[in-house]
C-alpha cells in the first residue's frame, strides 16, 4: 500500500502511465497536476502553469515523458515531466471556450480530444495545437470521452443523459442512445472469446442512477479449411 500526499486541495483524477507502469499522474483542484514515482512515494514532478481546478489528464500514449492535462481556466496543456515545462497550450484564448472537463489522446499521439461544455474539440498537436474542429451535438455538458479498440470511433457522453458514437475520419455521428440519468463516465472494454476471431465489446456507463452494460459483437472473418473467408453468427451472451 502507498499513500501519495502532496496536493493542497481534492484530487479528482489518478492515472497510471501504460508506457511506465510505476508512474502516476494526479491531477487537482489546487491548480497543480504531479507525476508521481510509486516504489518511492515521492512526486517526479509538478505542473504549475494551470490558473484553474485541473479536473482531467492522461499520460501520452506514445512518449512516457508527456502529460496531457486539462483545466478550468479553459486551456488544455502538453507537459514534459523531465522538464516541468509546458510545451504546448490548447484554446484558452476565448472566454466562451468553459472549463475543460475530459481531454482524450489519440492513440498515435498526434491529435487531442477535449469537451468543455457540450462542444468537443480535435487538436493537432504536429501542427502546433491547433484546433482542426469544433463539434456541438449535446446538449448540455460533455462528461465521459473514450475510443474503441482501433481508435475509428469515438464515444461521448453527457448530462443530457446521451451517448454519441461518432465516426473520427468524418466526425459524424453514427449512432445516439439516450438514458435515464446524467452520464458521468464510459469504458470500452474488448475481450477476445475461446479462440474464435470475435471480439466482445463492453460498453460501461456510469450514472448516478446506475451501471449500464452495452454488449456488442465485432465479427472479423477467419480462414475456413475450404479457403473461403466467413464468419458464423454468434449472440451476445
């Protein structure tokens, strides 16, 4: 068991790097986010650049140097933890943009999702952060960001009780699910089943009603002993 306690006010948000595994990222209401070194019990390094709660952040998925943070004051930051330095600095420059509430990496590191409000916005980080689009279909505040396993759709969710499934290479919503209560988070978990090519999709939403459970079956064909290419039905179980 270890105990991480530096920060001056509440901690809404802890990850651990995929990249480093003995890393941790905290991220608080005291304007500060700090990497954090777990066999040691010491902070690596804290981000001060914030003027706002710093209510959301994830480590890059390709660099296990880089930390993406999000905040109040309405900018969305990119952090060298060897540094301390923030290297780019996303939206912040309007007063309508809102407090950032979920900042999302792509998978190849190249672009940023962020919601503040109901609009969700795409950044180039190779281009210098800049913002590439602005995409407004909820209602009421964006909650809950995350990809599917391959990173070509991207999920939302809100307070106005909706799920979006938008497709990224167009940004076009694909699918919308409506729900009983606000929601505050969303998971994708896939799981491969036996040793059949299926792929089971997990979608877990959290609200202050309930855990809701969407389960959906991705078939990928597979190489059958006459040649031909098929995959059988199969239900969700």
């Amino acid at each position: 068991m270890r105990t991480l306690d530096s920060h001056k006010q509440p901690v809404h948000i802890s990850k651990f790097s995929s990249l480093s595994p003995t890393q941790v990222l905290t991220c608080s209401d005291d304007t500060t986010a700090k990497v954090w070194d777990i066999p040691s019990q010491t902070s690596i390094c804290t981000f001060f650049d914030h003027t706002d709660y710093v209510r959301t952040g994830q480590f890059s998925t390709c660099d296990p140097n880089l930390v993406l943070t999000g905040s109040y004051d309405s900018t969305v930051r990119l952090f060298d933890s060897r540094t301390g330095e923030c290297e780019m600095t996303m939206g912040g420059s309007s007063s309508r943009s809102g407090p950032v509430e979920q900042v999302l990496m792509f998978p190849s590191g190249t672009a940023v999702v962020s919601s503040a409000g109901p609009i969700i916005r795409i950044w180039d980080i190779v281009a210098g952060g800049r913002c590439l689009r602005a995409i407004s279909n909820h209602q009421k505040t964006v909650t809950a960001l995350t990809f599917n396993s391959d990173a070509s759709r991207l999920l939302t969710g809100g307070l106005d009780h909706m799920v979006k499934v938008y497709d990224v290479s167009t940004y076009n919503v694909l699918h919308t699910m409506r729900y009983p209560a606000p929601i505050l988070c969303l998971a994708i978990s896939v799981r491969i089943i036996g040793f059949l090519p299926y792929f089971k999709t997990e979608f877990q939403l959290g609200s202050p009603m309930r855990l809701i459970l969407l389960v959906e079956w991705r078939m990928v064909p597979c190489q059958c002993a006459d040649g031909s290419r098929r995959a059988p039905k199969l239900k969700p179980a």
